[in-house]
C-alpha cells in the first residue's frame, strides 16, 4: 500500500469508514494497456506516482473480457514499489463494466488502492460504483471504503456536475479532466499547446471542485508521445494552473512531468523555513500570522507549504 497524507472527509459517509480521507501523491500517473502484462510491468517499474492499468480505450473490444485476468495477475504479482494501484473498467454504461469491477477487485482486492472511472457524467455514476464496491469489499472481507475513486471528467455535463461528483462519496480521491474525449464531446479540435486557452473554464472548474471537496487534481494527457518539450510544456501549464499532476501515455514522459510538480531545492528550504518560523510564533508568542521574509504567512498558507513538503518527501528531497 503506498504513503498516504490524512486530510479532513467532507460530507457523511454512505458505509461504515472512518472520516478520515487519504489523498495521494499524483504528480504523474502512468496508463498502460491491460491486457499487455510487458507493459504493465514496466509501469510497475518505472517512477510514476501512480499506474493504472486500462480495460477501456487501450483494450480492443476483442480483449477486453480476457484482460480482465491480465490486470489481475500484474495487480497480484508485480512488484509496485510503493506506487498507488488503480485500473480502469470500462464506461459504467457498458456490458463490460459490472464484471471488470467484480471480477478484479473480488480477486485482486488486497493489491488494489483504487479504481478509475470513465466518462462520469453525475454523481449518480460515482455512487453505483461506490455501492459496487462496498458489496464486493463486504463480500471478500475487505474493510469497506477502502478501494478509493477517481473520476474522469470528460464531458460537458461532466464538467458541469463536477463540484457534485467529488463529493458524492467519501471514497473519491481525486477528479480527472480528460482531455480528448472533453474537446470531442463539446466539438472541438484542439489537442496540443492551445488547450489551456481553449479549455480554460472546464480545466479550472475541475480543479476548483477538487479542491473544494479536498481531493487531487489530474491533468489529462499529451498525445505526442516523442515530444518531449511538448509534454514539459503542457505539464508545467497544469502546474502553474493548479493541477496535482498529470496523465503519462508512455514511461518516457514521466521524467518531465514530475519535475513539473516537484518543488525546487530553494522551495523546499522555503516551506520548511515558514512551517519551522509559524511553529515558533504560536508556541512562542500566540499568534496565528507573521512575517517571514517580506510575505505574511498565516494558517491557509501552511497547507501550500506542507503540500510542497510531502511530495519533496515522496521524491526523496526532503
């Protein structure tokens, strides 16, 4: 299972699970088709925050029911390092959806951290999936609640219902904008280094959802995959925007996309020079803001810098 920080659970619970809300490290999560065991493993092995193996649009309608076994075997035999273990069923509207959830998780449950669902168009969506789980959780003793939810949001009522789907159960750990099927669902073409301007208000309306209900942030993915700087320069976007982390489609984009949403060596002294001078000040003096360089610095601002702090850690900086 890998490192998870605490944060407060909005909401009421629809299953017996402690309030607390575990939110993960995503600056890069990693998609590897399922029914491709080689490339699984490679995800297993690479630095991505996160893999998740896909039996959606990676997997041919031919190999979808057999990648089910596929995803089981690299969720209970891999070795995955301490990464967070997701993978994705089919769209909940589809044949395919209601045996990938219960056939993986009823097998590889106790390998499993979450799942991530596609084409969420309401809360409705989140909590069929939520009450799936919960059965098969009850069903093969596993604690309910504990296989978390991401959901993607790719659509415009997606979009526009996103501040109720990531509250609609405290099992969601996180929102995704999914870029290619957004701009073909509102009809709309662009892909590459004009998304941000284009698809400003649906970006940021995720983000904004995620974060008022207290869970991460992803950004979709970059297409080309030899493109390096295109790939730097869509993840130092979302970063700058406010994005967690950010989609990888091949272990060669991970490199640049962690740098994004890593915090510098400078940074790092910085965040642990104001939590260390805050401290202080309240044991010290009693007081709840200060000064520290020419910035003041009050309780909203520690939650900035503890973030910054916790990934340091997850990248071994700090």
């Amino acid at each position: 299972m890998s490192a998870l920080n605490e944060t407060s659970e909005p909401g009421q619970p629809t299953h017996p699970r402690s309030g607390a809300r575990d939110v993960a490290i995503r600056r890069s999560e990693l998609t590897s088709p399922g029914h491709s065991l080689a490339m699984m493993a490679k995800a297993a092995a690479s630095s991505a925050d996160q893999v998740m193996f896909d039996l959606e649009d990676a997997c041919a309608v031919s190999r979808k029911v057999a990648a089910r076994q596929t995803v089981i075997q690299a969720l209970t035999t891999l070795d995955f390092q301490g990464k967070v273990r997701t993978f994705r069923p089919n769209n909940v509207h589809t044949r395919f959806f209601y045996r990938d959830v219960i056939e993986v998780v009823e097998a590889a449950g106790a390998s499993l951290d979450g799942i991530v669902i596609p084409k969420v168009n309401g809360p409705e969506d989140v909590l069929y999936v939520d009450r799936l789980l919960a059965g098969i959780e009850a069903n093969v003793g596993l604690e309910v609640g504990r296989i978390r939810i991401e959901a993607l949001i790719e659509s415009a009522e997606g979009v526009l219902h996103a501040e109720r789907i990531a509250k609609a159960t405290p099992r969601m750990s996180g929102l995704v904008f999914g870029l290619v099927d957004f701009a073909g669902d509102i009809g709309a073409s662009e892909l590459g280094a004009e998304q941000f301007f284009f698809y400003h208000y649906a970006k940021a309306k995720t983000i904004i959802a995620a974060r008022a209900a207290g869970i991460t942030c992803v950004d979709g993915v970059t297409l080309a995959i030899r493109d390096v700087e295109a790939c730097r320069r869509d993840a130092n976007m979302a970063a700058r925007m406010g994005f967690d982390g950010k989609w990888a489609i091949h272990p060669a984009q991970i490199e640049v996309i962690n740098a994004a949403f890593t915090p510098t060596a400078e940074e790092i002294a910085r965040a642990q020079r104001i939590l260390d001078a805050y401290a202080r000040a309240d044991v010290e003096l009693g007081v709840g803001a200060i000064v520290v360089g020419d910035e003041m610095v009050d309780a909203a601002s520690l939650r900035v810098e503890e973030k910054k702090l916790a990934i340091a850690r997850k990248a071994g900086l700090a």
